[in-house]
C-alpha cells in the first residue's frame, strides 16, 4: 500500500517538476526579451524506433520547438494555462476528465478552447513535453477500459476505508468486470494459464455466455477496439506479475492487425513517452491470420482502399512489423489475398465452432503464433 | 457654341461653293461629324446617286403598301418629288442627334450650349466669367405619373402624348458681347460658326447647338429666341428676336430694337428661349451640370434661379483665368484624303511647297523637300494642280517622318485642381490624379487627365462613379456609349480589392474623374455626349486610369498593412495576459512580476512582428 502511495507520489513529483522547469524558462527568457519556447518530442511514428529486446516503440530524439510567436501566441497561452490547471490539480490531489478540462478552460475568455479536440491536443503535448502519463497530470480519459472476465481475482480497496476489496472475475455471470481509469495500484490472484485479448465485444460475450474461461483456464479481456491505455497497462501488469502469456484474437484485417495488435503490443506512436508502461510486449498473435482465413475457409470481404494503405504503410512506416519477418510475411500475404475475414466469420461453420475446434487447435501451438 | 468669325460653306445654297472647279470628294463638316451628314452631303455631290436611294427607297415602300391600284412611279414622277434638305430641317427631324430627345434632356442642353459658349467667349476675350442661369415654369406643374398610373398607361390602347411643361430659360454672361449682324447668323442658323475650322481647345466644336436649341424652342412653344447683346464700347445693348427658318437654315428676323443694359458688365450676351422641357434634380440635371461646371472651371462664377424661385450661388474660387489655349494648325498625318485636297482648292499659297509648310504644323522646308523626294516629284504651282500629283503628294506624307503637333495648345485642368474637383463631389480617405503627358489621335493633340477617390464615405455597395468632362465640359449622358466606360469596364479592378461583375464598372467605394482635352474632341454624336472610341484615346485613358490605379494599390496595401498590424497587435494583447496569469499561477510570482513579463512579451512580439 504505502510503496504504491510511494510510487504516485514519485509519478505527481516529475509532473511538478516539469511543469516548474517549464514555466520558469518561458518565465526567464520572456524577461530577457527574448521569445520563449516549448520544446515537446515530436509524436508520430516517424520518431520512434523498435528494439525487440526493449520489445516497445520507443521514442527517437526528433524534438518539435514552439517559440512564442504572433501565430503561437493564442496556443502558448492555453499550453500554459492547462499547465497551471495541471499543477492546481495535484496541489489539491484532484482528477479532471479530459471534457472536464475543456471546460474549466472556459473561464478563460478568449483563451478558451472551442472544441474538445483542441484541449485534447494540448494535452497530449504538454504530456509528451513532461514525458509523464496523462494521469500523472491529473487528467482522466472519458473512454471505458475494457472489461474482464475469468480466473481472476483484482485486488482493489475501498475508497471510503482503504481496506482492501476482492473481486472476483469469475463472479460477474453474464456480465464482466470494468478495467479502471488507473490500475496503478492494483493486485492479482490467478490460476488461469494465459490471458486471450479478444477485439470484438460480440466475440466477447460469446466466449463469456459458455464460460469459455473455465474451460480453457484462462482470463478473457474485451478490448473494444484499439485497448485503452488503462487496458494496455492492466494486461501489462497482469502478465508481468503473474507470468502469463498474451495471446491476442482480433479480426484477421489491417486494424487489427496494426492498429489493435500493434498498439496492445509495442504501443502507440502518438504517445511514444508512454509506452514503455503502457503496452504488453510479451503479446502474441493468435488469429485471425490470413493463412487462418486458407485454413478455416473462411467467408471474406475485399480489402477496401484504406485497408490496403494501411496495410502498405504498416510494411514502410511501422518500425515493429519491419522488424518482424513473419510479420512482413502475413500482411503481404493479406494484400496479395486481397480480402479480410472477421472473427466472426467463425459462425459459418457453427455458433460455437470457435470454441469447440478453432480454438482448442490454435492454442495447441502457441509456437506457431505470429510474434 | 459661339460662334464669331467665319462662315459655314456647306449648306447654304447661295454661297460660292459653285464657283469651285475642283473635286472635293469629302468636304470639312463630313470628315469630322462623320456619318450622319453625308446623306446631305451625297446630295450635293452626285444628286443621281441619291436618287436611286430615294427611288428604292420609296419603291420598296410602295410594293408593301398595296398591290391593287399600284401605280409605278417613273424617274420623271420621282424627279418631282427630289428636293434638296436643309441642315435645320434635317437635325429638326433628328433632334435626339443634337441632345433633345426628351423634354428633359432638351432643357439640359439648352443650358449646356448656352452655357458652353457663354464660358469659351469669356475665356477668348480674357474675361472671368461670370453666368446667370434663371429657369423660370411657365405652366403648371406636371405630377411624375404614380407607378399605378404608369401600368395603366403602358397598358392602355389609348396612349395621350405625354403631357410637358413649358418654361422660360435665359442665359446671361458678362463676354465680349456679339456684332449685331453676327446675331442672326449665329443663332439663327445650323452649322455657323468660328470654332469648326479652327484647331483649339473649346467647349462649342461645331457651330450647331444654341441654333438646334432655339429651333427646339420653336418648333415646341412657337415662341422666338431672344438674343440680347451689349458690346463694350456702345452705350446701349441691343435686343434681336428671331426664328431659324428650317427649309432654307436662314434667320428670320422678328424683332431688333436698341435696350438699355441694366449690368455693371461693360459687355456681355443674354440668351432667352422659351421650350417645353422638365426639370427635374438629381442626376443628370441641370443643377448637377452647373455643380459640375463649377468643378471644372473654378475660375467661374455661377448663378442659378430653379423654376421654385430658389436662388444658387457658386462664387468663383480663384482669379487666375486658366491659360489661354493657342490655335494650332493641322498636322499632316491626321488630315484625310478628301480634306487634303479640299484644303489644296482652299489654299492661298502659289505652290505646294508653300501650302505644306504654311497650312500644317510642323512641317518645315526640310520636311517639305523629303514629301517630295518621297513622292518622286518636284515643287509644283497650285494654280491648276493635277489631282494625281495631290494625291501623290498625300500618300507620301505618312512615309516622312514628322515631328508630334505642338501640344502647349491644350490647357489640361491639373492634377491638383483635378483631386480638389473630386473632392467636392465626394469624401473619400484617399486622392490621387494624374495629368498625362500630350498625345495624338488623327494628327489631333489630346490630353487625358484622371482622379480617382477612394474609401471614405463613398459607398462600398454600389457601382463606381464616374465623372467625364471633356474640354471642361461635364458629360452627363450616354456613358455606356462613352470611351471612358469602355476603358474603365476592361480594366481589372479586382486587384484592387474591388468586386467587378463581368464587362462591368467595380463595385466598391471608388469613384473616378476622366477629362479628355483637346483641340478637337470626338464625341460619337453632335450633342456631345460621348467620347468616341479612338484607339490612342482608348490607350491614354487606360494609361491614366492605371497610373491612378497605382497609387491606389499602394494606398490599399498601405492600409491594409496598417489594418494588419493593428488586428496582429489587437491578438497579440488578447493572449499574452493569460500567458503572465499562467506563469503567476505556477511559479507564485507578485503581480507587479506578471506585469512586468506581460509588457515584456508584448515588446518583444511587437518587434518581431514588424521585423517579419
């Protein structure tokens, strides 16, 4: 308990410490007469690169400076006014939802941001410039972090009391337990012999409604899509503290493929300051592959034109599947093929074909499993 | 249009025009008021031609009238009917060529011919003008008919002749005064007068306008024109009443009895002639052609009486009379075949060497000798010269270098009285003129002058305005028709920020001033409405419109600069505060310390701002 107290406190004392060190240049150079900067690393994948041995995108040293300007003033302003926001809400050991924090910002008159996605932006550049997570500067996202369920107890605690709170993953019924905002502090008890990250809730509840958890032995994670970085950090966590392997069983397209899988394993570009916390290296990739979609014959729908970018660019840009030969096999098995199959393309051969054949022959060989 | 010393050839029939031997395929009046006139003059010419005209004419009239009962008409039965026209009856019958199409635009132009020569008598005798213009009704007034009424007498099968009003008008100037047996010549008669023959910069060109404005009066009231004259040096004025008999364009004489003068003026004319007309205010009026002559010539004085007894007064603004223009004589290239040949039988020389070097400009025994060194031929006597030698002795005038016409004969208006000119009529922020430098059209000197008003209180939502003058003189009518709206419609104006529907005037708060200047302007028309389209005066107009159009830009990226920097200062000042909030915030830094880092930011940007 008090190690992890420890640990926030550390996580708010190098948000205050940027957030001070930044001020006091802008402060300190505007006095001098000259222009202030803000000096942020530049976020996108064109700035990170992938060792398989760290087995995250890690950032590169490509820096962006934003001098203070006529065209910079009005965004100079409202970066430093959330820095101030920021640093208010750790004084007073306080949360802001990103919407909340568009709101507060309109009590500053024509500093204000007009539109949620301006605030956010601003956002992830003063997080990026302090290199700490979102939650270090007080800010919580609005989107769900997936949910949860099988052989797993979380270990929460009581807000009101502190005291420590079980959950039982297994106890949800038809239901499932919600990932937090911040799985900082939490703790596990399993059993379950891996953890099966499924993209689709509709996979999800299927798996779920038969309690194919307790069959396989294993803890089954909706992602919804992209995981959320609280998804990301709970699967991390889990896998490291009790050793379990990740597989991943997401639809056998370009998304999810380089969207869903990548970011889960390596993380995102966008926030590279982050990912060594917020991604599972140890991931793998189950299915569906495009030679699954051979095997299984499975029904099919073209590659549509973004599909196959993404595709292409994942092969060019992505420093993570250049590195991975297998990888760069399968996807360019996936736009030579020229279609995609849905997870849930399983369903021709029968409702519960996936968990009585594809499944269980899958999991025989987790060797055979793209890195 | 006064009109003093010489005599018009062309129409009367006793005139010696028999006595000329030679050819004279165009005479004078048709070279410059081109087309109209040639049937009268194809008449004097070559009577047969025109009678085949006629005989067609009325021959194809007849095939459509009926076929039963059609009686062919023979060369004899025509040749009775074949009479000569006379120049008043011709503009009697076209009176909208001389500007009287309508009740209203007659009575304007009765005023701007009077007018006109009231101003170029002044300035010839050197005398600071000084005119009175009283419009007095003399019937009642007429009601503009309501919309309704207007409907319902577009639609009506019975259409009454619109109703008119009748007024008095008298023009009175403080001139030299006229001969008294000049009078009856000189308003009693079309196409007499001394400014046609001449090459000078006047108002009157071509001796037809006070004349066709007492026809007018005539023909619409019945009532003569009154002339009153008082010459310097007589003790009394005298007072001649006359109408111009339209069949001979001869003066008919009614009345002529010696007056008392009652004006401190030793001299000076009074013109009174009764018409129907319409007075009306706004534009295209008569009050808005006296504003605007006070504009052009600030050294006159004007006085207007409106039909409602209101009484106007524009004093002079300055004494200085505008320099005197000088005569100039033709210049060889701009002088037609025809004219050439005319001026050849006209000519008092002995020989044609004589002739060139005394009846153009700028031709000097040097240039003389290279026509005829070019034309292969030697110096010959005019006393019965060969056509084929005049001829040839024309076609080698363009080949010969010959020096520009003199141009000190044209007094532009100026720059600077141009801009003050454009100020009375408009607010504007900004005021730019330009007087170009001389040109020549047709052996012709010219000078176009331009200013332009911009921003200020002139409308953004409307058209341009333009105003035109040409020797002085206000154009209000016709522009579409006009050399200027021609130019100005060509022009690219959206660069100045200013919208232009297409083939159009700009839209936006600019309002232009166009003076054309020269010995002999060419108006499309004989009620000088209209600047006609000459390419070189097209090109000057361009020039200048341009040169105004600069300084224009310069004016409205100067501004719009300064309208920049005022919006970046203004932005600047909105988010720096919260910049020096944020800090105060973060690092508890005084008030006083925030301050501080405010106006220090602001400094530094500013700076940077205008470095960059």
């Amino acid at each position: 308990m008090s190690s992890s107290k420890n640990a926030l406190d550390k996580a708010d004392n190098k948000a205050l410490v940027g957030i001070d060190k930044t001020a006091k240049e802008v402060y300190d150079k505007a006095l001098k007469g000259q222009k202030p900067q803000l000096k942020m690393p530049v976020r996108s994948l064109s700035n990170v690169r992938y060792k398989d041995k760290t087995g995250f995108l890690e950032l590169r040293n490509q820096y962006k400076t934003r001098t203070l300007t006529y065209n910079t003033v009005k965004g100079f302003a409202q970066t430093l006014k959330m820095m101030s926001a920021s640093k208010e809400l750790i004084d007073t050991n306080d949360h802001a939802s990103k919407r909340e924090m568009y709101y507060i910002s309109k009590n500053w008159g024509p500093a204000r941001f007009d539109e949620q996605p301006e605030s956010d932006t601003v956002m992830d550049d003063i997080e990026a410039m302090m290199c700490v997570n979102r939650e270090q500067l007080r800010f919580l996202p609005e989107e769900k972090g997936g949910e949860v369920a099988g052989q797993l107890i979380v270990i929460d605690k009581d807000r009101d009391t502190g005291k420590a709170l079980k959950i039982d993953c297994t106890g949800f019924g038809s239901g499932a337990y919600s990932i937090p905002i911040s799985v900082e502090h939490l703790q596990f008890q399993t059993k379950a012999k891996f953890i099966l990250c499924i993209e689709t809730a509709g996979m999800f509840q299927r798996l779920v409604a038969h309690n194919y958890w307790r069959k396989a032995n294993c803890i089954l994670i909706s992602m919804g899509g992209v995981p959320t970085r609280a998804t990301r950090r709970f699967v991390r966590r889990l896998a490291d503290a009790m050793k379990m392997p990740v597989y991943t069983f997401v639809d056998g397209d370009p998304y999810g493929v380089a969207n869903i899988y990548r970011t889960l394993k390596v993380g995102s570009g966008n926030a590279a300051h982050i990912n060594e916390f917020f991604c599972v290296p140890t991931a793998t990739f189950m299915g569906i592959t495009p030679q699954d979609v051979i095997d299984y014959k499975l029904p099919t729908h073209p590659l549509k034109e973004v599909d196959i970018k993404r595709a292409k660019d994942a092969l060019k840009n992505d420093p993570f599947f250049k590195f991975h030969k297998p990888w760069v096999k399968a996807v360019e098995q996936m736009i030579a093929s020229g279609v995609r199959a849905e997870q849930q393309a399983l369903a021709k051969h029968g409702l519960n074909y996936v968990m009585d054949e594809y499944l269980p022959q899958k999991l025989k060989h987790p060797d055979r499993f793209l890195p | 249009m006064g009109k003093r010393k010489q005599v018009l050839k062309i129409t009367d029939e006793n005139e010696e025009k028999s006595t000329k031997k030679r050819p004279a395929p165009q005479g004078e009046l048709f070279q410059k008021i081109e087309p109209r006139l040639k049937i009268k003059r194809s008449e004097e010419e070559d009577p047969s031609e025109e009678d085949e005209k006629l005989a067609k004419a009325s021959g194809s009239k007849a095939k459509s009238k009926s076929k039963k009962g059609f009686k062919p008409e023979n060369a004899e039965s025509l040749a009775r009917r074949q009479r000569e026209i006379s120049v008043s009856e011709f503009f009697a019958k076209n009176r909208h060529l001389l500007g009287f199409d309508n009740p209203k635009k007659a009575l304007l132009t009765t005023v701007k011919e009077a007018v006109d020569n009231s101003l170029d008598a002044c300035e010839e005798a050197g005398i600071l003008p000084t005119i009175t213009v009283k419009l007095k009704r003399l019937s009642a007034k007429i009601a503009e008919p309501t919309e309704e009424e207007a409907k319902e007498n577009a639609k009506g099968k019975k259409r009454m002749p619109a109703a008119t009003e009748r007024y008095h008008l008298s023009i009175e100037d403080n001139g030299p005064g006229i001969v008294k047996e000049q009078i009856p010549k000189i308003f009693g008669k079309l196409l007499y007068g001394s400014k046609f023959h001449r090459l000078k910069m006047s108002r009157g060109q071509q001796g037809i306008g006070i004349s066709a404005a007492g026809m007018y009066g005539h023909m619409t009231t019945g009532k003569p024109m009154q002339i009153t004259s008082k010459l310097p040096k007589k003790p009394k004025a005298y007072f001649v009443e006359l109408v111009i008999d339209t069949k001979t364009n001869k003066p008919d004489v009614l009345k002529e009895i010696d007056l008392d003068w009652p004006h401190e003026s030793s001299s000076g004319t009074k013109v009174e002639i009764t018409l129907e007309g319409r007075y009306q205010r706004g534009r295209q009026s008569i009050d808005e052609f006296i504003l605007q002559n006070t504009l052009s010539n600030p050294h006159a004085e004007f006085h207007f009486v409106d039909p409602d007894g209101q009484k106007f007064d524009y004093p002079r603004k300055t004494d200085d009379l505008p320099p005197a223009p000088t005569e100039i004589k033709p210049h060889p290239y701009g002088v037609e075949l025809g004219r050439f040949h005319q001026m050849v039988a006209d000519t008092h020389a002995k020989t044609m060497k004589k002739f060139l070097t005394s009846e153009f400009s700028r031709v000097s025994e040097k240039v003389a000798d290279e026509i005829f060194k070019t034309a292969s031929l030697k110096d010959f006597s005019l006393s019965n010269p060969r056509p084929e030698q005049v001829n040839k002795i024309h076609e080698a005038i363009p080949k010969v270098a010959i020096m520009s016409p003199p141009t000190d004969c044209i007094v532009p208006i100026g720059e600077k009285l141009l801009t003050e000119t454009l100020r009375y009529q408009t607010k504007a922020d900004f005021y730019t003129s330009v007087t170009r430098s001389p040109s020549v059209y047709r052996g012709n000197p010219f000078i176009v002058e331009c200013a332009l008003a911009y921003g200020g209180e002139l409308s953004g939502e409307e058209a341009m305005s333009v105003y035109r003058f040409a020797n002085r003189v206000p154009l209000q009518f016709q522009p579409s028709a006009c050399a200027t709206m021609r130019v100005l419609t060509k022009l690219d104006w959206k660069k100045y920020g200013l919208n232009q529907p297409k083939n159009s005037l700009p839209v936006g708060p600019v309002a232009i001033l166009i003076h054309i200047a020269s010995v002999w302007v060419p108006f499309t028309s004989e009620s000088k409405e209209a600047i006609a389209d000459y390419p070189e005066i097209k090109q000057e107009i361009r020039l200048a419109v341009l040169e105004c159009g600069r300084q224009l830009s310069l004016h409205v990226s100067r501004s719009r600069r300064a309208a920049e920097a005022a919006r970046k200062a203004n932005y600047i000042d909105t988010y720096i505060p919260f910049i020096g909030e944020a800090l105060q915030e973060m690092l508890k830094i005084s008030d006083q310390q925030r301050d501080k880092v405010i106006s220090t930011l602001r400094s530094t940007l500013e700076k940077s701002k205008l470095e960059g």
